[in-house]
C-alpha cells in the first residue's frame, strides 16, 4: 500500500471513531470514562492553575521589586541633592560670617588701610576681602599664599590678619598677583608682644617645631595660664592691638635673666581662608606708653 492510501485509511478510520465518540457520548455509553479523566485530569489541572498563578504573582512582586529600587534611587538622589544644598547654605553663612568680622575689624580701625584678596571679588566699605590660595609645602618654612600683589598694592613687611583682629603674620614675598606671607610660627618670624593684663613687652618668635613663645620676660613679672598676647605695637612694624594668642605655659628658672611664655596662637594657621593685609597704619610713636586695650580673647 502506498503512502497516499495509508493517509486516506487513517482520516476514515479517524473520522469513524470521532463519530462513534460522539454517538456514544450522546448516549451516556462514555460517561465512567468521562468521570475517570476528570478524576485524574482536575489535580494536574489545579497544579498547572496554581503554578501560572505563583508566577504571575513571581512577576508582579519582581516588578513591584523593580518599582520600589527605582523609587529608592531617586529618593536617594533627592536627598543627596539636599544635603550638598545644605552643606552649600553652611558655607555659605560661615563665609558671610567672616566677611562680617573682617569688615567689622575694618570698620572698628578706620585710620587702617585695609586690603584683602578674594577667588570672587567682593567690596564693601571700601575693603576688598581675599582667600588663602596655597601653603609652603616646606615642613620648616610656614607661609601662606594669597592673590594679592603689587598690583593691588602689597607690600613685603604689611601686616595679615583675620577675623577679629587675629594677626597671621606678615607678607614676605611678593608678586604680580600674589603673596607669601610669613606666620607667626615660621621660625624666622618675631613680632614685638604686650601682656593685655600685666602691660609687660617681649618679642614673640615662632620655634623650628611650630610653637610660638613670647621671650625675654622679666624675672619680677608675673605670667600667668591664660594670658592674652597683643601686639604692642613698638618698633612700628605693626599696629597695636592685634590678638596674638594665650600663654599656655611658663618656663621661669631662677638662675635666669628672665622668663618665657608658650602661646597658643589665637589662630589655627591650618583653617585660615580670608585674609585682610593692612597696607596703612599710623606706626605707635617710641614714647607713646602701651594703652589699655578692650580686646578680649
């Protein structure tokens, strides 16, 4: 028999039986078989139901997973976006804070010419505020660089101060549009001090390990902890009144001419943004004594 024969036996023989099914269903002939299918079919068909349904679940929770990361990273992204805002408020209302200071010591000393330096430019009062830009990397040099130069009118020698009326030391170096100025640590450095309580003159000079110490004190003056330090304004380098630091320790031998104080500086050299060079004073005449002075630390 060939292959086209065997095809049409096989649709008859098909078609005989979907016929005899179909008669014997209509007679009830194939009801037990129908009820033993069904016995055997209902719990596959209730695994395979209850399988499509956890999937479906699967995929609703995976995408409820997906929504929530997404909503995660972009509250994430908000509130970072709200801590650099704040973080920029902060330094914001610190920078206004020490414009205020620097152009109050301005506007308190109106016989000073006063210049300062500043990445943004700004004035007010007739005072230009500046930024520290740099620091010798030198361990036994300590400078600080700002943009002010002879354009601007610096000098080598001009006093440097910060908020409050705190001395940092004096330009050393100059350029164009910059300037070195020495602290008050540098080991070169020595700036004539006065004891706000005792009215007591010594120089102040920095030591190669970064400490600072008013020498040459009289044996019969008492130095006490805590201290004020004031530039006295002798020699004429410097105006007087400017806040030099506290005594922190006194080293007093009895064999000695004299004492010498350790200061703390009233500045932290590491954290100086903003300066002001004093570039006019009128200098403290030789035989003007030390005034009283209402600084306070």
């Amino acid at each position: 028999m060939n292959r086209s024969g065997s095809r049409t036996w096989t649709l008859l023989l098909l078609t005989l039986l979907t016929v005899l099914s179909l008669a014997l269903h209509e007679a009830g002939q194939l009801q037990p078989l129908e009820n033993l299918a069904l016995l055997v079919i209902s719990p596959l068909q209730r695994t395979l139901a209850d399988a499509v349904g956890g999937l479906s679940s699967l995929f609703e929770t995976s995408r409820d997973i997906q929504a929530l990361q997404e909503e995660i990273a972009r509250l994430q992204a908000e509130n970072n976006n709200l801590v650099a805002e704040n973080l920029r408020l902060q330094g914001l209302s610190e920078e206004n804070r020490r414009l205020l200071e620097l152009l109050g010591f301005a506007q308190a000393h109106p016989t000073y010419r006063v210049l300062g330096s500043e990445v943004i430019d700004r004035a007010e009062a007739g005072v230009e505020v500046a930024d520290v830009i740099g620091s010798d990397p030198n361990p036994y040099l300590r400078y600080l660089i700002i943009d002010r130069g002879e354009t601007d009118g610096v000098a080598v020698g001009m006093p440097v101060v910060t908020e409050g009326g705190t001395l940092v030391g004096r330009v050393a170096q100059v350029g164009l549009r910059w300037a070195k100025v020495q602290l008050l640590t540098d080991p070169s450095s020595r700036v004539s001090g006065l004891i706000q309580r005792s009215r007591v003159t010594g120089p102040v000079e920095g030591r190669p390990d970064g400490s600072l110490w008013m020498v040459w004190i009289p044996q019969e003056e008492t130095v006490q902890i805590g201290d004020l330090v004031l530039t006295s304004g002798l020699g004429g380098n410097l105006p007087r009144g400017l806040i030099i630091g506290q005594v922190i320790a006194v080293e007093r031998q009895e064999i000695e001419l004299a004492q010498s104080a350790r200061l703390r500086p009233a500045v932290d050299f590491n954290r100086v943004e903003m300066v002001l060079v004093i570039t006019d004073f009128t200098p403290v005449s030789p035989e003007e004594p030390p005034a009283e002075e209402g600084t306070g630390p």
